[in-house]
C-alpha cells in the first residue's frame, strides 16, 4: 500500500483551501459557514471512501461535526477525532487558505491544527481503497465543530451521540499537533467570572464610597499567593502542578467617581486526581474570604478532570513503538477534556508541531505526514474487503 509523501500533502492541501475559521474568533474571515462548508466536503469524500454511514450531526444552528463509519470485521471501534475549526487568520502574512506544498511543507491555516490528522487518514483509505483493502476494524472519523474557541461543544455532541448508539470506542485519538508522539495527559480547568460591588462617590470624598476596584486588588494578591502555594505542593504525575490566574479585570465609570463595581475572570488549571467539584468549592471560599468587598459569582464553568491514563496503557505503548516516538504530557488543553471515561484507550496525536501552530505562517512538514500515515495504516489494519 502506498501512500507517498506527495499524496499526502495534496490530500491535506485539499482540507486547507476549504476555510473553517471558528465563528467565535476576530476577523472578516471567520465564520460563519466554514465549518459546515468543511464538514459537508468531508461528508463527500467519506461516500467516495466507502463509509457504510455519512452522517451531519448539526450542534449548533450552521455548526455540524460530520460522522463517517467505515463498518469492519472486528468488534474494535476505532474513533479518530478531527476537530474542523481553525484559529482566526487576521495575523496571517500571504494567503492562509493557499494550501501550497514547497520545501517539503504544507503552507497554510489549519495545515498542522489540525487538518493534516484528516488529510493524512483520507490519503490512507484512498490508497487502501486503490487496491481493494479497507479498514480491518471499525473505524469512525469524526469532525467535530468548536474547538478552538466555544467551549468544545462539538466533542461534547459526538460523544452523546455515540452514547446514545451503544457506541464505546476501544481506541480514541484526539488528533492535535504532537510531532506523533502519543499524549497520554493533560490538565483541566474550571473558571469563574466574579463581580465585587461597592458604593460610588465623588472621588474628592473616597471615604464615603467603597472602591470595589481597591477590594478586585486584594482579592487578586490573594488568588496569586494562592498560585504560588499550589507550585510549593507534590506533584503527583508528569502533567505538574495546578495553577491560578487571573486574566480578565474590568471596572469604574469615570475619572472622578469612586467605582461601585468590578469584575474579575479567573482560572485555574487543575491536575490528574483533583475533583473539579471541590476545586471550585474551595477556590469560591477562597474568594469570598479574600474580598473585603461582596462577591457574586456570574458565571460558574466546572469544566472537566485533567485528562490523564498511564504511560504503560496498550494504545500509548502502541503508538509510541510505531512512530518511534516517546510518550508525552501537553501543556496546553484538547477535546480528550470531553471523553472522559467515554473511550476503552484515549491519546491525543497527530503530525506536526504545536509550535508551528496559530501563527502568522502556519505549516505541517511532508516528514510527519509520513509518519502519520504509517501509524494510521497499522491502526486500521487495511485488509481484503468482504463486499
Ligand atoms: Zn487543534
């Protein structure tokens, strides 16, 4: 079976020159539109590919994560998960949607992040296909809307979409640039919009007000000696320690008036084996401790448990033994935040660097399309079609 590195790329090009900025993200270029326009381009090859099932799941009114089911001989379930939005292009230099191959790269937005994971798993069923092969297991390629901002709605869809089917998968990759290393953990998040309020005042007679800005400027000199603890604890796996930061303030109404008000974003960031649950109960009482003023909490977002399983699980050691690479943690945060407990073995991989990624220029390198390809062929195992 081949799939050359030239295939690849063009397949992958392909993806790129269809644009899917996220809707949510700055710019005449951003959506809406390009993630279904992308989604119903995937919906098509999935047909020409063979998939038994084509199905558009729509999340949100013009927003659908697009399903193809490649029906196998096995009782595994394969589900490689391919999120279709990209990161805004207002910052790019040249045409971000030219999906050109030159030095040994693909050129363009969402080349690494994440449309070589799809163009490379497309390249391989298409060359599967050539010589009458297809997928030896079940297999599912899922494109899922909102990941780059929204709050992984689209991850969110397709997993109670699968619930809703009996559909546990035995393998799940959460495809993201990570230079084809298996990512077996990562953090997870929870957040709070708070508001302190006060009592306005001429700003000549500060007495007589109650500054809520002043009352923001403890609280926050508090959340940051609650950070600097959390970097003094143990901790308990490679993913690190928990963190806390503020990253949002606003306030006051004008330069002579004592502000009655002033809202503050926080984060923090929590590990494997912290409960989201009690990480924001005790993150609240920190807070309304900490504020000399009164706190009501806004918005409340709980988020998910870190992501995390042993560097020693089957899929992890599988992945790493076929792309010659060592299994890793991530910094940064994917859709696995979604899956947890959903999937028999999950890891987050994919060619390409994260570094190369959301930038002003934005590439994947032939290289890892290649790696990618050899990984996936022995995932899916192509064998004789039966019909
Ligand atoms: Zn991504």
């Amino acid at each position: 079976m081949i799939t050359d590195a030239e295939h690849l790329a063009s397949w992958v090009g392909r993806l790129v020159r269809i644009p899917s900025v996220n809707p949510q993200h700055a710019g005449p270029r951003s959506g809406p539109g390009g993630e279904e326009q992308y989604a119903q381009a995937l919906a098509g090859w999935f047909r020409e590919l063979g998939a038994d099932t084509v199905e558009l799941h729509e999340i949100e009114p013009g927003r659908p994560n697009v399903y193809g089911i490649w029906e196998g001989r096995t009782d595994r379930w394969l589900v490689l998960d391919s999120h279709t939005d990209t990161v805004t292009v207002e910052h790019c230099t040249g045409d971000p949607f030219d999906g050109r191959i030159a030095d040994g790269r693909v050129y363009g937005r969402g080349a690494v992040d994440t449309k070589a994971s799809m163009g490379t798993m497309l390249a391989v069923l298409e060359a599967a296909r050539a010589e009458g092969l297809a997928p030896r297991h079940n297999l599912v390629l899922v494109g899922t809307v909102s990941e780059e901002a929204g709050g992984l709605i689209g991850a969110e869809g397709f997993r109670t979409w699968a619930e809703a089917r009996g559909l546990r998968p035995t393998d799940l990759i959460v495809a993201e640039p990570t230079m084809c290393a298996p990512i077996y953990g990562h953090k997870g998040g929870v957040s709070f919009d708070v508001e302190i309020t006060g009592a306005s005042a001429h700003s000549a007679t500060p007495h007589l007000g109650r500054n809520a800005i002043t009352a923001a400027a403890h609280l926050v000199v508090a959340l940051d000696e609650e950070h600097r603890r959390l970097q003094t604890l143990d901790a308990d796996t490679e993913v690190g320690r928990g963190t806390l930061t503020v990253t949002l303030v606003n306030g006051g109404t004008g330069g002579n008036v004592v502000p009655d008000r002033c809202t503050l974003t926080v984060g923090r960031r929590v590990v494997p084996f912290e409960d989201n649950e009690v990480v924001a109960a005790e993150l609240a009482a920190l807070i309304e401790r900490s504020c000399p003023l009164p706190v009501t909490f806004t918005r409340t977002y709980l988020g998910t448990g870190a992501f995390y399983q042993s560097p020693d699980s089957e899929l992890v050691r599988r992945i790493a033994d076929w792309a010659g690479s060592t299994p890793e943690v991530a910094p940064y945060g994917t859709n696995a935040l979604r899956y947890h407990g959903f999937a028999e073995n999950m890891v987050v991989f994919g060619p390409g660097s994260i570094d190369d990624a959301h930038k002003a220029v934005e590439f994947v390198t032939l290289d890892e399309l290649a790696r990618c390809a050899d990984v996936f062929t022995r995932w899916i195992e192509p064998t004789e079609r039966s019909r």
